[in-house]
C-alpha cells in the first residue's frame, strides 16, 4: 500500500546515468516514487563533486543518506570514525587505526559474517573476492539507518552488498521484507569474462552466490534465464521476474539519404571489445557494398576508448550526450554487437522501445533471444553481421518491418505497468 517505507542500499552511482546499471536502478526508484512509497536510499560510498552536482541539479527530492549527510541516522562518534578512517588513514599509525576500529566495532557488537568464512574461488585473474567487499564501517552505518528509519522493505542492489542483512535483528528480519536486486547471474558472467581473457569484477562461486541470495525474502531477475538459475541454484528460493521498463516511442521513418547506423554504450570492456570487432570484422563490407549510404554513430563515454576510430569515414565519434531522445530520433537502425557479458542489455532495451531494426548477437539478446528473427536480427559473429545491415541499409520496406516487430515486442515486454506489476504487487501486500 503506499506509504510504505523503503531502504534502497546500494554502492552505485545510479544518478549519473551513464550505465546500464545506472538505469535499472533509476528506474526502480522513480517508480516507487511514482507508486507513493517513501524510499530513502542509502549510500554506502563517498559522494565526489560530480555527484553532488547532479543530485542537487535533477534529484533534490531524492532522500540519501551517507556518512557525510546523515547526522540524524549516523551518532557524531561514529562519522568521525569514519572521517578518521577514510580520510585521514594515511596519517595514523596502524596500531591507532586498529584501536580506534576495534573500540568502534566492539561497541557496536557487529555481526561476524558468512562470507569471511567462505573459501574463495582459485582465479588466474586478479579479482576481488566477496569478502573484499565486506566493511566494517559499511555495517555500522547500515546497522544505524536501519534501527533509526525501520523501514517496512529493504532493496540491496547486488550481491556483494548481501553481507549487510546479517546485521538485523532476530525482530527484524521478522518483520521487515528483505529484496536483493541482481542484474546478473554473477557466477555465469563472471565465467563469460574470464573465457573472453579478461578479469570479472567479483570472483564468485554458484556456491557463494547462493548461499547470498537464501538471506533475502525475495530475489528480482532481470531476465527469464537468470531466474530459472537462481531457482536452481537455490531451490525454494523466491524469484521475481522483474525485466527493465523504458518508455514506448514509436518512431515514425526518418528520411534522408544517409542510413544512420547507431551505437550507444559505456566503456566497459564488453561494449569497446564489441564495437572494436564489429568496426574491424563487420563494418569493411558494409562499406563497401553500401558506401557513404551507410554512416556508424557512436555515442556515449565508450567514444573515450575508441580514438583510434575517430578518422575513419564514414564513422562518426560523437561522445556522451545528455538526451538520447535526440540519438534515437536520428537513427535508423540500431546495433548492439557486444559479444559475452550477462543480464539483459540495457541499450538492446531501449532500442525495441525506440522501435528500431536492431542487428544485434546472442549475447546483446540474452534473456529474450526467444525472438530471435521476428522482432530482431541475431548474428552469431561480427562477419554475419555485415550482411544483415546491408538488406536493411538497401530496404527501407525491411527497415520499417522490423521497427513495427520491435515496437510490438517492446510495448508487450517492457511497459513499466508490465515490468514492475508482480513486484509491486508483492510490495504492497
């Protein structure tokens, strides 16, 4: 029922709004406020200069409380801990850092958690493990927030933040509904990375994920393959489907004699390795079939990463933009060639929703690679790519059938109404 509190705990920077994780979260926040819960977020982190800029400019109504800002959650002894800690740690002596963390943790009884006692994975990769994420100051503050606020749903976002639940009460772990949001299968993505030779951001074991994930009430999967792995990972477990919501925007046919092929990604390692293969193994024979019919625009900070393109013709390097409105408006066919990562892709979202042709791969498609050819195009390499743009660059009767399919398919899936109805439901009752 509205009025319900919740704590939405988290270490990400959703406000910026350059990720794809940016956006789930967003997007879960804005609909709660939408729904009339009274969400306070809090941040285990420090808050630079950009962020404060953008909280004040687009999000001054939003709740947040840190070690900086929460004086009325957070005792005067403690946020000089933190403060110490934090900022001044390289100016103590160690012997005085333990002490002081010792006096702080000991009177505040802290909860020992699972997670220290978990064997970690052997990696050839130099990961962080789930116990370095685990913080002492991180529990306090949690500890603190939750006995002060109490509030009726607690929402960690992702699986290296689970360790904070372990310090509720009995009482409360009774009477407060506990949600982790996950994004990902993290095991499984951690394994596409490391097949791809490159290093994961958490080093995770199926047997560690899980044993995370019992600790909640409810678990939220963003797509139909995750959740049937963490109800086999955990059998009982309670798993929601909660894919991720953007607006419709039907997309009348531009016209013009340039066909806009359009990227937009961050620069995480999947999205450069994806667009540097399409760019390489994929692009050559659009070019040459098509010419200068065919433009690449790339868009977002992931341009940072692509300099080396910048000369190229017929490539158009355009860097972070604020309204993707506009990108989207200009584009006529969208691509998404990342090749291993998992989740469901954000960018893949928005483009059905924008009712654009989108070429795209498996992995681009992961978690609705059930329609495959109908309201998408699936390549299972850079080099099949080529060939499918070109039909759609020399057709505009191709290009406007795959926009109505996508739209369709969108407007079935991804309507917030849709997306967020069993979550909610849950929520309210």
């Amino acid at each position: 029922m509205p009025g319900k509190k919740i704590l939405l705990v988290t270490d990400n920077r959703f406000w910026r709004g350059s990720l794809g994780s940016h956006s789930r979260i967003l997007a879960l926040y804005e609909y709660y406020i939408k729904k009339e819960f009274n969400v306070l977020v809090l941040f285990v982190g420090y808050l630079y200069e950009p962020d404060t800029v953008i909280l004040d400019a687009k999000f001054s109504d939003m709740e947040l409380v840190n070690f900086e800002n929460g004086s009325s959650y957070i005792p005067l002894w403690h946020r000089l801990y933190y403060v110490i800690t934090q900022r001044a740690v390289k100016l103590l002596p160690n012997r005085v850092k333990h002490l002081i963390k010792s006096w702080v943790s000991g009177s505040q009884s802290l909860t020992v958690n699972a997670v220290n006692s978990q064997v970690d994975v052997p990696s050839k990769f130099d990961e962080p493990t789930l116990s370095d994420f685990v913080r002492d100051d991180y529990q306090l503050l949690f500890k603190h927030v939750v006995n002060q606020y109490w509030p009726d749903v607690i929402q960690v976002e992702y699986v290296r933040l689970a360790y904070l639940v372990d310090q509720l009460s009995e009482i409360q772990k009774e009477k407060i509904v506990k949600v982790i949001d996950t994004h990902d299968v993290m095991y499984l993505r951690k394994r596409g990375f490391n097949e791809m030779g490159r290093a994961h951001d958490i080093n995770i074991s199926p047997q560690q994920e899980g044993a995370q994930l019992s600790k909640f009430d409810f678990v939220l999967a963003i797509q139909n393959k995750d959740k049937f792995e963490f109800e086999k990972l955990v059998p009982g477990l309670t798993v929601l489907l909660v894919m991720h919501p953007f607006k419709m925007n039907k997309k009348e046919a531009r016209i013009g004699d340039v066909i806009n092929v359009t990227y937009i990604g961050s620069s995480m390692e999947p999205n450069v390795d994806g667009i540097e293969g399409f760019i390489k193994n994929a692009w050559p024979a659009v070019q040459d079939q098509c010419g200068s019919q065919a433009k690449l625009n790339i868009y977002g900070n992931i341009c940072e990463a692509l300099g080396k393109f910048g000369d190229e013709v017929n490539i158009k390097l355009h860097g972070f933009v604020d309204q993707i409105d506009d990108v989207y408006r200009e584009a006529d066919i969208a691509i998404n060639p990342v090749m291993y990562g998992g989740g469901l892709k954000i960018k893949t979202v928005e483009a059905l929703c924008y009712s654009l042709p989108l070429v795209t791969t498996p992995a681009g498609a992961l978690g609705i690679e059930d329609k495959s050819g109908k309201a998408f195009i699936v390549c299972d390499h850079h080099k099949d790519m080529a060939s499918k743009l070109i039909s759609l660059i020399e057709s505009s009767e191709k290009r406007t059938e795959y926009s109505n399919r996508s739209y369709t398919f969108a407007y079935e899936h991804f309507r917030e109404e849709v997306v967020f109805r069993d979550l909610i439901q849950v929520l309210s009752n």
